[in-house]
C-alpha cells in the first residue's frame, strides 16, 4: 500500500505517521509537501497532527487552502481512503470532507493523556478488523478536540452509523468522566458518508508498540492493510 | 546599586539621559558624563564604565554603551560566576563539544551524539508568566538546533511560592514549646564543647607524663551506646565537671583533652598534685576519674536502651590492640567539633597509644528509669506566603505551564519530565528552566562561528521589534514590587515561527558552504554577531539598514538590544547563498545578508548609512570584568546543628498540632496491648503524598504533549528520568533534572553535589549509565556575601560530584538575583539556592529501561544503598515541620559508585522488575509510589540479613536519636544517603544477593508487594496500613485539589 502523508508548515505529527506506516506497518510512505497537489498515485492519504500554519486563526482553517487539500479531496471523493489524525481530523473538518465542528476542550487547556476508545462499528475499512465494543487503549494530546454536531446531524451520524469511536473507561463504559474534552456523545471519530474518509482526535499512529504504552491503535492499520488487500482501494 | 534600575524614574523617561533608551536623542550621542541612571540603564557601574573608557581610548556612544552594558551583563559575561564555573570538569572521553557553544554534545558511540543544554526564563515568567515561559522555552530549543541537532525532548525544572497561604513561623528568640519534662535536665548545648580545655595542643612530653584513657561501652546488641546524642552530651558533661573540680582543687586529675566516640571516651589525663606522685597513686587518681564518669553516665544510658539491652565494656576490643584504623573508621561515623578533631588526630599520631589504659565497667543491675527530653532549639526564621502572594503563585503556576505547553506542544517537541516544587521563597520569583536534548550525526554538527572574512552573515526568521531590549540587563537585577512595568521587556514567541527556523536550519546543514549558527538569544544581535567572530577570531560589519523590522523608527540602539524571538544568524561562504535562501524560502521564512565577516576583530554597526559604533570585538567577548566577589558563610551555616529529638518532637507538633496525642496514644496502644496498632505514621504518609511537592503533577503535565516524535517509552510521572528512544540508533536517552533546593539551602556544597548525584539517581534507577550533565545555577544577589557563598559552594559540590561520578559539565547558564520583596517589609527575601542539574544517560538498548512503579504482587522488594537515619534536609522536617535548619551528612561516593555498578549489572541482567529512587518523603513515598498492589514490609526485620554490607550500615533503622518514635520516623520519611527501592522476582533474589556482596553493595531486605495495601511494620509494630488506592489517589489529587 502506498502512503501520502501530508505535511503542512507546523505539522509536527508527520515523523509518528511516516514512522508508523514505514518502519511499523511495512508500507511505502512518503511525505507530501502542503504546496504539492500530486500525491504520488497514494492509496491511503494522512493528514497527521500539529498545528498547521500555527493554527492561529482557526484550527485548520488556513491548511484548507493549502494546493495540497485539493488533491485531497478529489482522492477522498473518489473513494480514495483517507486519515485525518488530531489536526488533520480538524483539517477535514474545515475543509469540509467531514461533517461538526471541533471546539476548544471543555477544559480550556490543552490535554495529553491515554484514553481508551470504544469501537462503534464494524463497517468501515478503518475498523473491520475489530469487533463492535473492542476498547482501544491510544493516547490523545490536542487543545480543540471538542468535537460538535446540532441535534439534525448527530441522528444522522448515529442512524448511519458513521460514529467509529466513541470515549469510554478502561471496562469500556462511555461516561461523563471518560470524556476527555466535552465531545459530544463521547464521540472521538467520525466517517464520511462513503465511509472512506476517518477523522479522529486521538493518535493510532502513537499507540503502535507495546513498549511505548499501547499497540491497540496497530489495529486501524491492521484493518486498512486487510481492506487494501481485500478490495484493492 | 543595581536595583536603582527599577526606579521608575529611569523608565518613565522624565531624566533626559534615560530618555535617550526610546530613540530622542541620536545614537550617536555621547553622553558626558554619562550618569548614574543611565549607567545603572545599561547595567554598569562606573568603574565599568571607566574601564571602557580605557579600552576605547575615547568615550562611547550610547548605541556602544548599550552593546557594552549587554555584553557584560551577568547573563551574557558571567562577571560574578566565571571564575567559579571554570573549577566544573568540563572534558570526559565522551564530550564532543563542552562549554562555550550554543550547547554541549557528547558522544553516544557510533555515528550519532546527543546534544543538551538547560536555560533559565525566572526574571520574564515572573512578570509575564505565559509569555516568560513560552520564550524560555523556544530559546533553548533554538540552542539545540542551532547545533544541527534534532530536537527530541524538553524537560522544565520549575519552582513557585506555595499557592495556599501559610503563616511564617520561628525567626524570634523564644524557644519553641519543649513537651514533657524539658528543659529541668537539659544538658549544655553543643557548643560548650569548643570551651573545654582540649583548646591547645597537649604536651604529651612533658612530665609527669599525660595518661590516655579509653573507655570502651557497648551494648550487648553491639552498638555503640555514645552515638546517641543524650549519652555523648552528658559525657561531654561529666568531663567538663571533672576538669572544672581539678581546677578548683577538688580532684586530682587534669582533664587535657576528651573526645567521645561512638563506642568509647577517650580522655588524655595528668595528675594534678604534688611533685613526685607515684605511680601508684596517680593510678588511683585516674581510677577514680573513671569511677566519677561511670557513675554519672550509667544513668543516661540507661534510658536510651532498649528492652533486652545490657551494657558492658567491649570485650572484643580489650582482646586487640587499639589501632588507628579503628580510630579512623569512628571518627568518620560522628560528628565532631574542631576540637576533638584535634584531639583525635593527636592521640592517633601519639606513639604510646598502644599501651593505653583500660578500664573495666560494671554496671548496676537496675537503673532508674527517668524519660528525658531534649529540648528544642530557638526555630529559625521559615517564611510564609500571604493570601495574595498565593493567588499571585497560583496564577504564575497556571501561566508558565500553559505558556511552555504552548510552545512545546506547538513545534512538536514532547515535553518529557521534569519536576514541579514549591517554597515560600520563590513567591513572587519562581524559577522557570527549560532543558532541550537533541540528536545529531556527527558529521552535521554546527558551530558558532563567523569564520572567512568577506563570508556573509545572513539573518533569517522572524522581524526584529522592540520586544526584548535589554532583556539580559533585566535579568541581572533583582525583582523589584513594581516589575510589572517591565513587562515590555518580555519577549513574545511564536512556535509555529520556530518551527519552520527548525526545519529550515536541519536543512541547511546539509548544504555546501555552511560556515556558522547562532541563536539570538539574550542581547540578541549584539551577543550573537560578537560572540560568533570571537569565536573564529574575525570581526563583523552590520548593516542594520538590511534587518527586517518589525516597527519603524527602531533606533540602531533598540535593534542591537532587541531580543524579538525566533531569529538566527547563519554564516555562509561567499558565492554559495543561493541555495540556503531557497531553503529559506521555501519554509517561508525571511533570510537577508544583513552582515559581513572581517579579517580584522572589529565590530563596525551602520545605521541609516553612518556608522554608529565601532568597537574591537575582544573586550566585548572576553574583557567583561572578572568579579571576586566576597563570600561568606551566614553565622547560622557556622553554628549548625544536627536536628535533636526535641526540634524534631516540635516539629511533629507544628506538623500534627492535636493529632499528635492521638498518634501517641495509638502507638502505645500498639506496644502494650501487643494489638493492632494500626496506622501510627499513617497521617504523616498522607500529609506527605498530599504535598504539592510530592503529589502527582498530572494537573501540570496533562497540558504537555509528551509522546509526539513517538520516542517516549518512560514520560512523565514519578520523579525518575523519563526515557526517549534514539530511533537512528536504538538506543535510549535517560533524561532528568534536579534541583534540591532545601538540601542546598541547608548547605550548599552538599546540596550542590546532592544534584548531580539525584539526577544521577533517577537516571541510573531507569537502568541507563549517566553520561553528562548541564546546569543552571539559580541564585539570590551575588552581592550578598552569604549568597555569593552560597553559589560558589554549590558549585564546588557539583564540581566535586561531576568528579567522582565522571560526569562532565557541557554547559548551562546562572541566574543570579532572585530575590523578590518581603511583603510588608524593607527586606528580600532570597530564594532556597537553586542549582538545578539536567542530566543525560543513555540504555544501550530503549527496551531494557526499568520502570519506576509496577502492579506485580509478589515481588521482592530490597533498598539498596545505606543511611544514616538522619532526618535532617527530609520535606518532613523542613516543609511540613517548618525546621529550616539542620545539618547534612556527607556523601558517600564510595557506596554511590558501587550501586551504580551493581545496577548497571542487574540492569543487563534483567534481574530488576521496578527501581525507584528514595527521595523527597523517604522510603514510605517511595513505597506507595512503587508498589501500586500494595506491599508488606518490615522496616527492622530481626533476622537482619542484607547483603553487600556489614553492621549498621545494613539496617534501615538507625540510632541516631535517643526517641525510638524518631528512629522510626527517620527510616519512612528520612531522606539521607542514595538510595533505591529495587523490585525484583523471588526467583532472582540469589542472583542480586550475590552481586550484591560482589559490588559491596548494601542491599537490604524489605518484604513484598501485593496484598492491595501499604503496610509497612518495625517487627511487631504496625507503623503504617493502609488501601494502597487510597493512598495512591491522596498522591495523585494532591497538587489538582490546589488547583481546582
């Protein structure tokens, strides 16, 4: 499987993402200048994290003019499997790929901690190889992972089943405490509706090996090779 | 004085000198005389003045006074500290780079060298918090990378005034409240001992010929009955009676000289009588001497033995002859005054010691069981923090952390470890060190240098603005009540900024032609244009016509001062710009030749096309005045005492107030009923897991991103070093900062060299071998002697530690005037001296760290290393009991580097599941810390069985003082010696047994984890037990209730 990852002026995630999908996953990965829109014939496109062009205004709401946020999104709307990681979930927000908003945490500060995610579907070519219910143990480190929706769309994520993961405690009880920043229902990462496209605030790509705290977020990639090998994304 | 600088006067512009600093008068000016406020606006004093005078062969201008006062301020000349650094060992087989450069670099084998350096941003993060904080960070990331290394892990050492309010207790003549009978028995005070008569040297020649006598006690346990300090007191005592009833006519015996020893009193004797005495009456005269002191001192000891224990003359000794070995190894386990020091000395050097006296001792079979307390000592002055001060702290605490993740977690650099500490006396001055580790290939190593005269200097980042001027003079002075109007002397950062410089200089090193990288940091363009030509020995032209501004109308005065962040200056070959301004260009980052190199040591500054100063580069790099300032000892450091059962009895009052009764009662209860006892020492735990200082300081490093890089394998948490994984070479870095401030203020050349070996603590518990360190030494006004001695005491210590552990010093910066105004008063008050150690080791391997805390049940759990049961220096004592005041016991490096063998090899051996250092809050914080299923253990197991050591050095309870409550205390909450608590699998235990005696490495049996609580007993005796969860999460709310 090839890789893009997309690197913007501040993006400071695109060394874990490049170091997941080479040395981790075994996958050919190469980096994608922001001022590049040729992603190299890429069958999995990331957006990982930091703080794109110091995200001074609104998060990602400079990167999405980026030359390179046209490539992706012509990659998304076509099928194209594509992972916005933290700032790259808030990107694909503003650039529109993906529905809501993310707020400041309800903390009003920044937060790193481990968090455990509860797996909200099966369907998906991010989680098909896990279980409904599977509780991930990942980190998450961001200042606006406050994920919104107004009550219209929040059904319809949840009738379409486009919520992936979703907040929850070490026995993958989804309560108030578990919430690390106020997103709404626990949610922590969404699908597009061709279910191709994953945003999500928490890092996969930094939970990979076990020696560094978790290899559980190994099972998002696991699941993308599994797809790819599958159908052929 | 350098205060006058914050006389508002000088910064409202209403003198017409001071009025110049905004640009009214040209800067071609000269003023004549220049004047004190304008002196004192530059930070110079009139004789520096005088002396540029001299050099310059003219008078300055303003725009060179200005580079002058910069280049010679303390942050950028080390006028004060320099001739102390230089006693550092700065070079090991290791160091690639020390001192000198933006940062040190040491080698890590192979291709690769890891690059460090610590910096302090108190003075900007106490009137500008966020921003203060946030610059102090990005300037030392910047100092990294300046070096072509890639950052990888940031580290803070951080320290505020409490954030409660606390009431500041002692400093008066009155003694605190002494419990029980105190005061109606109270021997005399230590000091009487220097008024002996042991004063001169003892004429062992002269005739009748002095006797010598030795009076040997032991108890039956063997231990050495006058360590305790009420039996050696009444000794001394008894000794002074008997010397003052000779001089009276009353005896027959001269007392000549005396010391007291842990198990025996040597006395040197001469007849006084009569010519002519015989032998056999001068034997009954000293017979009788012997016969006065055992018949005084049978009672004192009497009351310190414990059930079970006799007294007798050792009979060992009686066997051998009395050698000065055995001297040598008891005079190194007590304390003693001068004088006996002497005395010692000479009676180990007197020829006849061989045939010293003997006398036997019986003791009566019972004694009268009178309980004795030691009075306390006057308490010395512990300052308090007010309400507002407080609030003050608790909004500096929350505006530094927010202002570090604020950088940190921006350009993508983790934020590791560090360490979180609070005092009274960093209200109002908190300390704020920010430490950056780097990778780097050898071969891309940059320098700081300006070398090839005609090269250009380009200067590349961000615009230069009026934030910053002066920012290295407002360092070098102490805070004053109206700092905040300094605040435009804070600089303002932008990560995102620096994150692209970062990108763009790891870049460029690659690239042809690169000559040289400098940071601008303090006094920006002045410090890194002067300092990279001295370094090549050249000179630079700057035309400051090419500096891209920020604000118009800046004076050349304003750009030379300027410390507007996230700017560099690059030194490139002439003819081979074009591609580094690519580089430039393509992160978006500003890059133009604003300077040329010199063939001649020059620095020539155009403005507007006129030259505004022109000054040889040598003096301003290297003239800066020496200062030998005087230093003295306080008269408190002179007179210092070891804490005695009665401070420590007051102390625990301060700490309990009613509780204490309880406790007592419940002990009791314990000893007699021979029930459970419960949880006697419980309260104490909690008080101490509950500390700021020791609870958990998730609330703070929540807020850092610490695992982006994907290195972190150990983050932040317990006070152990964190571990960064070296992708490039699959090694680890072990990374830690210490600064024990309360271990320094009580002496400063302990407490120094207690900073290297913390730090080396915390690295060698995570399995990784130190390497190297940097520092930062925080200090008060170096023109207090006592504060001067402080730091040239520190860093002597340091510099002795870095030695014995051969652990070179690569760098590092001083902060000197940290004092902040008492409230309410004329006075400042200095912070604890503060020399905070950042060290670096590294894991051959990242997967054989150790971690510091495990939820195993069944382990075995052991200390390693040994104490002197002294609970001097401890947080119990001079936090929580408010005792500043005490006196430390002195490393025992000997030991240090045997567990540091012995670890490295149990380390590689993978005998160890868990290691955590034992320091603030003692073995029981340790414990609860460690053992997160809990443990059961025995402090004073009565089969002993420690391994690598004999004797007393292998029990974890001591005899230190005569209250066994005391003795008991010491060994949960003492922090003296280095030591460790080592889980290891019951199955290893032979293993580490026999490396243990193979290193001499005292390892000492403990008990288990598991069983879901903290219990912690003295054989019999229930000292603590308690749900290990419950105490856990005590630990990890403490700091968070303060803050919510």
């Amino acid at each position: 499987m090839k890789v893009a990852v997309i690197i913007f002026p501040g993006t400071n995630r695109d060394h874990d993402a490049l170091y997941m999908a080479q040395n981790v996953m075994g996958w050919e990965a190469v980096p994608v200048w922001h001022e590049s829109s040729n992603l190299g014939g890429a069958d999995l496109v990331i957006l990982p994290g930091g703080f794109a062009y110091g995200d001074y205004l609104r998060t990602g709401a400079v990167a999405r003019f980026a030359p390179a946020m046209d490539a992706v999104a012509k990659h998304a709307k076509s099928g194209g499997l594509t992972l916005g990681i933290c700032n790259g979930f808030q990107i694909l927000v503003e650039a529109g790929l993906l529905p809501g908003a993310l707020l400041r945490n309800n903390s009003l500060q920044f937060r790193c901690d481990w968090t455990h995610l509860k797996v909200q579907t099966e369907n998906s070519p991010f989680t098909r190889e896990m279980a409904i219910g599977d509780v991930l143990r990942v980190p998450l480190a961001h200042g606006d992972g406050n994920y919104f929706a107004p009550p219209e769309l929040l059904k319809k994520l949840n009738d379409e089943r486009r919520v992936a993961f979703r907040y929850c405690d070490e026995q993958g009880r989804i309560t108030p405490a578990a919430n690390p920043n106020g997103s709404v229902e626990n949610i922590a990462g969404i699908l597009s509706e061709g279910r191709n496209v994953l945003g999500l605030m928490p890092h996969p790509e930094n939970a990979v090996e076990d020696l560094l705290g978790s290899a559980d977020g190994k099972r998002i990639f696991d699941s993308l090779a599994a797809a790819y090998a599958d159908v052929g994304w | 004085m350098a205060q006058d600088t914050e006389n508002p006067k000088a910064t409202t512009g209403a003198a017409p000198e001071a009025g110049a600093q905004a640009g009214r008068l040209p800067d071609t000016y000269i003023p004549d005389p220049p004047g004190p406020e304008l002196l004192a606006k530059v930070g110079l004093t009139q004789a520096e003045y005088d002396n540029i005078v001299t050099i310059l062969r003219r008078k300055p201008n303003l725009v060179e006074l200005g580079i002058f006062g910069a280049m010679w301020s303390e942050h950028c000349s080390y006028k004060t500290s320099r001739r102390h650094l230089k006693k550092f060992p700065v070079t090991g087989k290791y160091v690639l780079q020390g001192p000198g450069e933006n940062a040190g670099v040491m080698d890590l084998g192979g291709d690769y060298a890891v690059v460090f350096k610590i910096e302090s941003h108190n003075h900007p993060s106490a009137v500008e918090p966020f921003q203060g904080a946030a610059t102090g960070v990005g300037g030392i990331i910047r100092d990294i990378f300046a070096m072509g290394a890639r950052p990888i892990a940031l580290l803070n050492s951080l320290r505020f005034g409490n954030l409660t309010e606390l009431a500041p207790v002692g400093g008066e003549e009155e003694h605190s409240e002494a419990p029980e009978e105190a005061g109606a028995d109270a021997p005399a005070e230590a000091g009487a001992e220097e008024e002996t008569p042991a004063g001169g040297q003892i004429d062992w020649n002269a005739a009748p010929a002095p006797y010598v006598v030795v009076v040997n006690w032991m108890t039956n346990a063997r231990r050495p009955i006058f360590e305790r300090q009420n039996v050696a007191r009444q000794a001394v005592e008894v000794i002074r009676q008997i010397h003052d009833d000779a001089h009276s006519g009353m005896g027959g015996a001269e007392v000549l000289g005396y010391c007291v020893v842990p198990d025996s009193i040597l006395l040197a004797l001469r007849v006084h009588s009569a010519e002519g005495v015989n032998k056999e009456e001068a034997d009954a005269a000293v017979a009788e001497v012997v016969a006065v002191i055992k018949a005084q001192l049978a009672p004192v000891a009497a009351e310190v033995l414990r059930r079970g224990e006799q007294l007798f003359e050792t009979g060992y000794r009686s066997q051998r002859k009395f050698d000065s070995r055995e001297l040598a190894e008891a005079i190194k386990r007590i304390e003693f005054t001068p004088v006996q020091r002497a005395l010692v000395q000479q009676v180990k050097d007197w020829p006849f010691v061989s045939s010293v006296w003997r006398f036997g001792v019986c003791w009566p079979d019972s004694v009268p069981a009178t309980r004795r307390v030691e009075k306390a000592g006057p308490l010395p002055y512990s300052p308090g923090v007010t309400a507002e001060q407080a609030a003050r702290n608790r909004f500096l605490l929350g505006g530094v952390v927010s202002g570090i993740a604020h950088y940190g977690n921006c350009i993508g650099i983790p934020t590791v470890g560090g360490e979180v500490v609070f005092d009274p006396s960093y209200s109002g001055n908190p300390l704020v060190n920010a430490m950056c580790v780097g990778i780097v290939h050898k071969k891309n190593i940059i320098k700081a240098i300006a070398d090839g005269p005609g090269n250009h200097a380009l200067i590349v980042g961000a615009k230069t603005g009026r934030d910053g001027v002066q920012g290295a003079t407002f360092a070098s002075v102490e805070l004053a009540a109206d700092s905040g109007k300094d605040r435009p002397a804070v600089q303002v950062g932008d990560p995102f900024m620096e994150k692209l410089l970062l990108e763009a200089t790891l870049e460029i090193q690659k690239l042809p032609g690169l000559v040289g990288v400098q940071d601008f940091g303090a006094a920006g363009l002045t410090c890194s244009s002067v300092e990279m030509a001295a370094r090549a020995g050249t000179g630079m032209r700057l035309d400051l016509d090419a500096v891209p501004q920020r604000a118009s109308d800046l004076s050349a005065y304003e750009m030379m001062l300027s410390e507007s962040q996230e700017r560099m200056m690059v030194v490139v070959d002439r003819g081979l710009e074009e591609p580094f301004l690519e580089v430039f260009r393509k992160w978006g980052l500003t890059a133009v030749p604003c300077g040329q190199v010199l063939d001649i040591g020059r620095l020539i500054v155009i403005h507007e096309g006129e030259e505004v100063a022109k000054l040889p580069n040598a003096p301003l790099a290297e003239g800066a005045p020496d200062y030998d300032r005087p230093f003295e000892a306080p008269a408190w450091y002179r007179d210092r005492k070891p804490a005695t059962d009665g401070d420590i009895a007051a102390a625990l009052q301060r700490i309990l107030g009613g509780q204490e009764d309880a406790q007592e009662d419940a002990q009791e209860g314990g000893q007699e009923g021979g029930q459970e006892a419960g949880d006697v020492f419980g309260p104490l735990l909690r008080r101490l897991l509950e500390h700021p200082s020791i609870a958990s300081k998730y609330p703070v490093y929540q807020q850092y991103d610490y695992l982006v890089r994907a290195n972190t394998v150990q983050g932040p948490g317990l006070t152990d070093a964190a571990v960064v994984r070296v992708k490039e070479t699959g090694q680890g870095l072990a990374v830690s900062c210490d600064g024990p401030g309360r271990h320094a203020y009580l002496d400063p050349r302990l407490g120094g060299a207690r900073a290297v070996l913390e730090s080396a603590r915390n690295v060698l518990a995570v399995g990784a071998r130190p390497l190297g360190i940097t520092n930062n030494l925080n200090f008060g006004n170096p023109e207090k002697p006592d504060r001067m001695w402080q730091l040239v005491e520190a860093i002597e210590g340091m510099a002795e530690a870095c030695r014995e552990l051969e652990t070179p010093v690569t760098g590092g910066n001083v902060s000197l005037y940290n004092e902040s105004r008492l409230p309410g008063s004329e006075g400042t008050l200095a912070i604890l001296p503060t020399p905070t150690v950042g060290m670096v080791g590294v894991l051959d391997k990242y997967q054989n760290l150790i971690r510091n805390c495990t939820e195993r049940e069944g382990l075995e759990l052991f200390v390693l290393g040994s104490t002197d049961g002294r609970l001097d220096g401890s947080l119990l004592l001079f936090d929580l009991g408010r005792l500043r005041a005490g006196e430390l016991g002195a490393h025992n490096y000997v030991e240090f580097r045997a567990c540091d063998r012995f670890l490295s090899s149990a380390g590689s051996e993978g005998a160890i599941v868990a290691c955590h250092d034992i320091s603030d809050g003692g073995l029981a914080v340790a414990l609860t810390e460690l053992c997160l299923s809990g443990c059961n253990v025995d402090v004073a197991p009565q089969s002993g069985g420690a391994f690598g050591v004999s004797g007393r050095s292998g029990r974890l309870t001591q005899d230190r003082y005569d209250s066994e409550e005391h003795n008991l205390l010491a060994a949960l909450f003492g922090e003296e010696g280095h030591r460790w608590l080592v889980a290891v699998p019951a199955e290893k235990k032979g293993w580490l047994r026999t490396a243990a005696m193979h290193y001499s490495a005292p390892l000492i049996p403990l008990g288990r984890s598991g069983g879901g609580r903290i219990v912690i007993r003295s054989g019999e005796q229930t000292l603590i037990d308690a749900p290990a969860g419950e105490l856990q999460s005590l630990h990890r709310e403490g700091l968070a209730k303060l803050l919510a």
